[in-house]
C-alpha cells in the first residue's frame, strides 16, 4: 500500500448500472490467475455456460459470456447474423433501439424503424404492420428492458410476430437477465445479449450471448464473412465451444469470470423466479416512497420495469445539483435522463444486490433530505412512512 493506491470511495449504486457488486463476488474476483488454457479453467468455463443457460432459461449450446461489456453482445449479434444487403426491421423506444440501427447500418443492411415515444413500449401493431411492409425482410430486433426509459416490452409476442413474418428475432436483454421475466427458450429468441453489470450485480466488462438454432443456421450459411474477427462466433466457439479441444482465440478475462461464476451460482441459490419476485416487491416500496413523496413514474404501470424506475424531476429541483449532493452526503449514486429524456427524469435502478429493503430506505430518506433541504415541491416526510409500510407487508 502507498499514498498512490487508488481507494474508491463507498458507494451504494442505484442507477442505470453498474449496480452494487455483493462482497461475495468481490472476494472471487482476487482469486489467484490462472492460465486460461488450464484444465482448471476449462472446467469453468463449461460451468458458466451451464449456469448461463440456467439464467436466460435455454439449452442452446451456443450460449457463453462475450469477453467486453454489454454493447459487445449486442454488436456480436448484429455482426453474426446480419450480412450487407439485410433489411431488419429495429424498434426504437429509447436510446438502445438506436444503438440497435446504427449496428444494422454498420454490418451494411439497411434497417426499417418503428418508433415509439421514449417511456413508451413497443407496440406490437406498429411491428406487425412493418414486417407485412417488408415481406423481404429478415430480422426484428427490439429492446426487452429499455434502461433509458424504464419501460419493458411484451417480448414473447413480439418474437411470435417475427417468426410468424420468417425473421429471426435479437432481443437486448442486458437490464431484464436476473431482474425480469425472461425465458429464452419458451419465447423462442433467436439471439439474446446480456451485460454482467445491471442485475447479475456482477463487475462491468461481460456480456453473456445465446443463440438459437435457428440462429446458428443463419451463421452457418452466410455469404459474407463476419467484418469483426473478435466477434465471429464461428472462431468464438472454438475457444467457448463443445466438445473439441478448445483453440486459443484471445485471453478470457480469467478473474472477471471467476466474478462472473459466483455471481450466477448466488442467481442460482436464490432462485430465478424469487429473483423475479424480489425486483418486483422492492420496486412496489420504492414506488409507494416516491408516489407518495409527490413524484411521478413516466412510464404507464403495466410497462414499467421493476429494476430501473424513471420519475419525472419535480419543480423547484436541481438536477445536477441533487445528483451531486445525493453522492457527495449520501454515497448514492441514482440516474441522470439519457437522450431526450436528459434533464427531466431521474432513474432510479434497483437491480440485482441493489435491489434490497436498506437502499430503498437510503435513497428515499436521502431523496427526501437534499429536496427539502433545495426547496423543491415535494411532500416533505411522507416517502419512508409509505415505503415502509409496503415492507412491512411483505
Ligand atoms: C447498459 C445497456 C447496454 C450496454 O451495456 P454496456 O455494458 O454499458 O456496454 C445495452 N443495452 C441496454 C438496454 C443497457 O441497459
């Protein structure tokens, strides 16, 4: 230890992610290295698939965590399955349906758009119009759990729509994997991308993948090479894959999975669909805190997403101000608007470890402090009485 060691300072994360990483997981992740290659670490690698299929609920065997974040799951699907030429219909709902187009635009296909407001879901209408316009078309690709909105779109029958207009369907599901209902197999996705960071409360840099056969089929029988080499999930799988002899094709991050390992066995030990439930009641709680503090969800009940609450900034409040006094007093960390939505919301994210009974009381007590302190429009003292009440039922 020197003066020069970097210390982070404490932290609780209830924002869009990463969220709050459990001791468990931190304590794996300084666990000797070893090589990536080691028989040892061969025998992990087949457990976090396994475990991996546990969580996204499918028995594809081309399923495996992407060694980078997120946004490099979501460009290894776009890369392996559309070729230039490709015409894919892309839902945008917020900031990641756009991610999704420029990817389409990228590979050299040619997206189609159906828009919806941001805070909206999907509107499966829109989607079926679009895919009876485009009989050409190939495949939908769409947000499950648009993290810039808080909204959550109706997953399965968006894929029966594709499959009904023979596309394959992509679905982003980095913020519902652990947090909300997702069952890869039974909804029949074709290509699902997750990250570690959001409600796995694993650390950032990870993003679990899973293909469907039909998916591989697609792979398999491209005109075109895949433009990205790190992402080519034929020379992928050689390194990931069954049960050949696994080829070098770049460095796992060894210790990153180790993390990525225990975070999945404490998804597993609690249960996925008791994971599903806690997300669900502790939103309840937070919700009832903020409604009742005067704040207003912006998105409509029935789409709203247990892990990751956007309310509209009340008048009178800072927001800048409130984000940097919450952090620097608090330790907390919430959500600023992304996009269209910057300056006008707050996201609240409750996901994974974050998602517990002592943040949602530290957030509203905090929340309640610094905008009565500022002046702000709210209902002064009324959050934690109303989330606390909703804890106590249970
Ligand atoms: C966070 C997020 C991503 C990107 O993940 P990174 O790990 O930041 O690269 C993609 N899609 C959605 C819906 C997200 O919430």
């Amino acid at each position: 230890m020197s003066d020069n060691n970097f210390h982070p300072p404490r932290r609780t994360l209830m924002g869009p992610g990463p969220s709050d990483v459990p001791a468990r997981i931190l304590e794996a992740l300084g666990r000797p290295t070893i090589g990536h290659l080691d028989p040892a670490f061969v025998a992990l690698m087949d457990e976090i698939k396994s475990l991996l299929q546990y969580a996204f609920q499918t028995e594809s065997p081309l399923t495996m965590p992407i060694s980078a974040p997120g946004s490099a799951g979501m460009e290894a699907c776009f890369v392996n399955l559309v070729e230039p030429g490709d015409k894919v219909i892309v839902c945008q709902n917020g900031v990641f349906g756009g991610r999704m187009k420029e990817n389409v635009e990228r590979c050299g296909g040619t997206p189609v758009m159906v828009m919806d407001a941001w805070g909206s879901a999907v509107d499966p209408g829109k989607v079926e119009d679009a895919l009876k316009a485009h009989p050409d078309a190939r495949a939908l690709a769409f947000v499950h759990a648009e993290t810039s909105t808080g909204a959550q779109s109706d997953a399965r029958t968006l894929v029966e729509l594709a499959h009904k207009h023979d596309c394959l369907a992509i679905v982003d599901a980095v913020t519902s994997l652990g947090g909300t209902e997702l069952r890869v197999d039974e909804w029949e996705i074709d290509a699902v991308y997750s990250g570690t960071q959001k409600c796995l409360s694993c650390v950032p840099g990870i993003s679990p993948v899973s293909f469907s056969e039909r998916a591989q089929h697609r792979i398999a029988n491209r005109g075109h090479r895949v433009q990205s080499w790190f992402l080519d999930m034929n020379l992928v799988m050689a390194y990931w894959g069954g049960k050949t002899k696994r080829a070098y094709h770049h460095t796992a991050p060894v210790n990153a999975m180790y993390a990525l390992h225990e975070s999945l066995l404490m998804l597993k030990e609690e249960g996925l669909e008791n994971a599903w439930a806690r997300h669900y009641r502790n939103h309840l709680a937070l919700r009832a805190g903020l409604e009742a503090m005067g704040l207003s969800f912006i998105v409509d009940e029935p789409h709203r997403l247990p892990q990751l609450n956007a309310v509209s900034i009340p008048a009178g409040a800072d927001d800048a101000a409130v984000r940097g006094r919450l952090l620097e007093e608090h330790n907390l960390e919430i959500g600023a608007g992304l996009g269209d939505l910057a300056g006008k919301v707050w996201r609240i994210g409750l996901m994974g470890h974050a998602s517990r009974p002592e943040n949602i009381t530290l957030c509203l007590g905090a929340l309640d402090a610094v905008l009565s302190d500022m002046g702000a429009e709210i209902n002064a003292g009324a959050a934690l009485p109303a989330a606390e009440k909703v804890l106590a039922a249970g």
